[in-house]
C-alpha cells in the first residue's frame, strides 16, 4: 500500500502546526501529509494533542499559527466548503438527543444542503450499514454505547465524504462491535475514501493504519508504517519474564546481554530481543528461574510506550 | 459509490465574501428545530406563554383594583391593566429573546454539545446564529400571538391598531436576540451568565413597566430613556391603544438601529462564540 500511496495526490498538508491556550501549546509545530486514499494515524497518549490537530482539519478550532491544506483549500478561511467533503466521527458521541434515530441522520444531511428525498434513501442505507434498522425510530438516549457509537459513524458518512475524521472511534466498544467497525473502515477504504483516525489502542492502529505519526506532548515523535515503526524503535520480539515482584528489580542486573534492552517494571521485566526463546534459554543457562515467562512479538504498543514514557498521563 | 480518483480531490474556493462563516443554509437550522418541536411535548413550547399572563392577571386585577384607571399614551384615560398589558408583552419579549439567545446558547454550545455537531457540516457559523433566532423569535411571535388573545378575551383592546402588537414584539425580541448571542461569546461560565439576570431585572423594574416615567426625577428619566426595554413599552403602550406621536419614530428607530448593530456585534464574535 505504501508504494502506490506515494503516486497520488497530496489531500491533507500540515506546516508547522501550532494551537496554544494561554500559554499551554496543546500542539507544537506539528506537520505532515497525507495522500489521496491512506489510512493515516495519529497516536499519543491523552492530551498529545491529537484531537486538537483534527478539529484544526476541521477547521473548527482556528490555529494559532502555521499552515493547513485539505484537498486545495485552507479549512479556516473555507470552512463550510471543506467540511461539506469530511466526515466527522468526534471523540465524544454528539447526537441530537432531541430527535430521534432516524432523523437525526437525515437533519445532519440537510446541514449539508442535500435534498431530503435523496436523504431519506441514504439513511435507511446507512441504518443498515450500521446495523441499526430496527432503531430508526427511537430516542437516542435508549441506545447502547455501542449503538451510539454506531450511529455517530453512519452521520459521520451521509455526506458520502472523501476523507472521514475518526477521533478514538472504538474507544468505549466491546471486542465484536469493533470488529464490526474495522470491517466498515476496510470497506471505505477500499473505496478510496482517506481515513485519518486517532487511537490509542495498538492493535487497532496496527489493523488500520498504512502510515502514522506518535505524537506527545503537541509534538511528533515518530513517524512511519507500524511495521517500520516496530523495527526502528523496538527489537523483533519482546520476552517477558516475571520473578515475583519483590525480586524483579534485583534480578534484573543479571540478565544483561540476555537481549538487546532490558526494561523493569513491577511486575515484570521485559527482554527485548531479536530471538525470546533464544534469550530465555540463555537466562535459564545462568541458572534464573521465572515463574512465569512469555514470548511475543514486538507491538506498536511497545514503540509507543517507548517513546512517550510509562508515566501515567492525566 | 465508485472509487475516489485523484480528481476527486480537489475543492474549488467558494470566493463569496463571509463564506467562511456562512454557507447559506440557515433553513436547515430551522428545519431541525420545528422537527424537534413536533417531537416534543407541546406542554414545553406553550409554558413560556403564561408567564406575562400571570402578571397581568395578577398586577392588572390586583393592584388594578386599587390603582383605578390611569393616563396613557396621548393623555387617553385607561384602566391600569390595559396600561401595563402592553408593557407586559414587551417585556415577555426581552425575557424569552435574552433567555433563548444566552441560557439556551451557552446549554447547547457547552453541554448539548449540539453547535459542535453542526460546525462539523457545511454550515457555518452564521447559519447556526440565524437559524436559533429565527426560531427564538418564532417562539416570541406564538406567545405574543396568545398574549393578545389573552388581551382581547379581556376586553383590554379597543383599536385595530392593536394587532400591530404581535409584529412589534417579533421586533423587540429581535433586537434582543441580535445582543444577546454576541454577549454569550463572552462567557465562560455559569456564574458569569448571572451577569445577565443582574442586568435584566432592573431594566424590567424600571423601565415604566408599571407606572409612568414621569415619577423619577429628570437626571434617572434620561438614564431609563437610555434602556432598549423603555423604547420597547413605549412603543406598545402607543400602538396598544392607536395613539402615536414623533417619539413613535424615535423607538422604532432605536429597534432598527439596535437590531443592525446587534447582528453586525454578533457576526463579529462567530468566531469568539463557536471557533475557539
């Protein structure tokens, strides 16, 4: 996917990217692009930054400085005129609980000036795209989050728009409805609709995106396919090993040159290796003993915590 | 949907002036807020109605009782009700233009969550203005509608001219409204919006509401004549009864002017309001 990706046409062109509030820099100089047709991520942990950048696309929220292009146009002078080709799936679900189902998909279509004729027909379409036929006429508060959820992507999609902003879009899902939803993205996808999608679940980001950028703090840390990105920042597997949580830390001097870095946590010590069975072996020749041990291979989640610490982020 | 090409990835700019805050769109706005009146409970749309009745039932019977008949506009001798009947109605139109342009705005914007949604749309900012006015003054012109009812079925209307009452409360509210969104963008917080009921309550006191300017002393009639409700109760008080004089012109042109500047103030804080 990325070889072709190069080809096509730049949709999405930030410059030096910044959003202060007071004197805090929610963004910091961010820039990158996005071609015509990529599934492109923005990861970070919470306050990075990442739904500012989107609202910034969106031009909902005006930047403090910097320049932003969304398929020709800057979204800050021709608002109305970008909009009418994005998709918005926000953060927190904003439905219009004061009316139901049903019409709420078909208001929102005529926020976009389309003919309530043509709205009528697209929105049962997307009532089953979504799964939800069978809810058209309720309220919105009786629905499940997940439903909710459901039915802020259908929204997000009645314009039939060539880029879909997705801001953590299973986030508060169970495992079936964000298979469902994945699923719904490949399709997009392969319709060559642009997908920009913020998250901070790894494997959703491994599934969906070709190319992402891991943002902390307003500002990029890291930029590449999942894969390149485990590569650079990470070795091919990860071993981790646990020897009880009070002798973690002191056992941990003796596993040196077991991997190519070792990491202690509380719970467990992390080896990581280019070959987990081959470093376990070497630990157990210097006579340790874990209670537990388990080799997998390297995630995005272990690039991501990499790069922006295992501090826990208010 | 067939595969987006790279053609199909390129916006022309829309070059109209304003495009960026307003798409012309506005029906769309008022279009969902008469579906959400059909699908509400119409006991939620007709309760702001009684308020002003209440007062003229209240003040007008009441107090009417003691007070005897009083002198209107032009010097025509009338009872109290129908004296404070039409000031009554201004007065309902301040209230629900102010309360749908401020509390109902900073609600939506903050908690609802609504204006998010709809900024995400092709719509812009003045759109959404214009389409909650529209419906704040559609609101205004129901209750103004039933508040003259209310007048008539009590014998308090006596000239044709009286009909007149339902658009110029459209106009007052109006002229409130225009205010009152660009002084929400201001706000931040619930205890700053008490600013606005520390400003309107005063103005309803004494705005001759309910007796006539001429008991202040001269230095607090200028102050009153000052207030856009004073200009709001004169104006009704006259066209309640068909007696107009030049100062007619006067209020009706304080309400032109304030509804100009109102908006111009309000298109100028869009931005401040929903883009921060």
């Amino acid at each position: 996917m990325a070889g072709d990706a190069e080809l096509r046409r730049t949709v999405i062109s930030a410059r030096d990217l910044v959003k202060t509030y007071g004197d805090f820099n929610a963004v910091d100089g961010i820039s990158f692009d996005v071609p015509a047709g990529e599934s492109f991520g923005l990861l970070g942990p919470n306050g990075a930054g990442k739904s500012t950048t989107m609202r910034m696309i969106g031009g909902v929220t005006q930047r403090t400085s910097g320049r932003l292009d969304i398929m020709g146009l800057d979204p800050e002078s021709q608002g109305p005129e970008v909009r009418a080709h994005l998709g918005v799936v926000p953060q927190q679900d904003n439905l219009d609980e004061e009316l139901r189902v049903r019409d709420n998909l078909i208001v929102y279509g005529r926020y976009f000036g389309l003919p309530r004729a043509y709205l009528m027909r697209r929105a049962d379409e997307l009532l089953a795209f979504a799964q939800l036929e069978d809810k058209a006429k309720a309220r919105v508060d009786s629905l499940s989050g997940g439903m909710k959820r459901r039915l802020t992507i259908a929204r997000s999609l009645i314009n039939d728009p060539k880029i879909l902003l997705l801001d953590e879009p299973t986030t508060g899902l169970d495992p079936q409805a964000r298979h469902v939803l994945w699923d719904r993205l490949f399709r997009l996808k392969e319709q060559g609709v642009t997908l920009v999608l913020t998250t901070h679940y790894m494997d959703e980001a491994e599934q969906l995106c070709d190319r992402l950028i891991v943002v902390d703090k307003g500002k990029i840390m890291a930029e590449g396919s999942p894969a390149a990105l485990i590569r650079e920042h990470s070795s091919r597997e990860v071993l981790e090993v646990r020897f009880g949580t009070d002798r973690n830390a002191a056992v941990a001097p003796r596993l040196d040159g077991a991997g190519d870095r070792i990491e202690v946590l509380p719970d467990r010590v992390l080896v990581y290796t280019e070959d987990g069975e081959g470093s376990l072996e070497q630990i157990r020749a210097r006579g340790l003993h874990p209670i537990t041990s388990l080799v997998r291979r390297a995630s995005l989640e272990d690039v991501f915590l990499r790069l922006t610490g295992r501090s826990l982020v208010e | 949907m067939s595969f987006l090409t790279d053609e199909d990835y390129v916006l022309a700019a829309d070059r109209r002036p304003l495009s960026a805050l307003y798409a012309r769109n506005a029906k769309a706005v008022i279009e969902r807020g008469f579906q959400v009146i059909r699908s509400q409970n119409w006991i939620i749309l007709v309760s702001g109605f009684f308020e002003p009745v209440f007062y003229l039932l209240s003040m007008g019977i009441g107090l009417g009782n003691l007070v005897g008949a009083v002198e209107g506009p032009g010097g025509a001798t009338i009872s109290y009700a129908a004296y404070i009947a039409p000031a009554l109605l201004a007065v309902s139109a301040m209230n629900g233009a102010i309360y749908d342009s401020t509390w109902n705005i900073f609600f939506k914007m903050h908690f609802g969550k609504l204006y998010q949604s709809m900024l995400y749309t092709s719509l812009g900012p003045f759109d959404i203005a214009l389409g909650e006015i529209f419906m704040a003054l559609f609101r205004g012109f129901l209750y103004a509608l039933g508040f003259t009812g209310v007048m008539a079925v009590m014998g308090l209307i006596t000239t044709p001219w009286a009909l007149l009452l339902v658009p110029t409360s459209v106009m007052v509210a109006f002229g409130f409204a225009s205010f009152g969104m660009a002084i929400t963008s201001y706000m931040k917080t619930f205890q700053q919006m008490d600013i606005i009921t520390f400003v309107m309550l005063p103005m309803f006191l004494f705005s001759a509401t309910f007796y006539p300017l001429s008991v202040y002393p001269l230095p607090i009639q200028w102050m009153v004549e000052v207030f856009p409700l004073w200009h709001g109760v004169e104006l009704m008080r006259e066209i309640s009864i068909g007696s107009f004089s030049s100062a007619t012109w006067v209020h009706l042109a304080y309400y032109v002017v304030m509804i100009l500047v109102g908006m111009l103030f309000t298109t100028r804080r869009l931005r401040a309001l929903f883009l921060r």
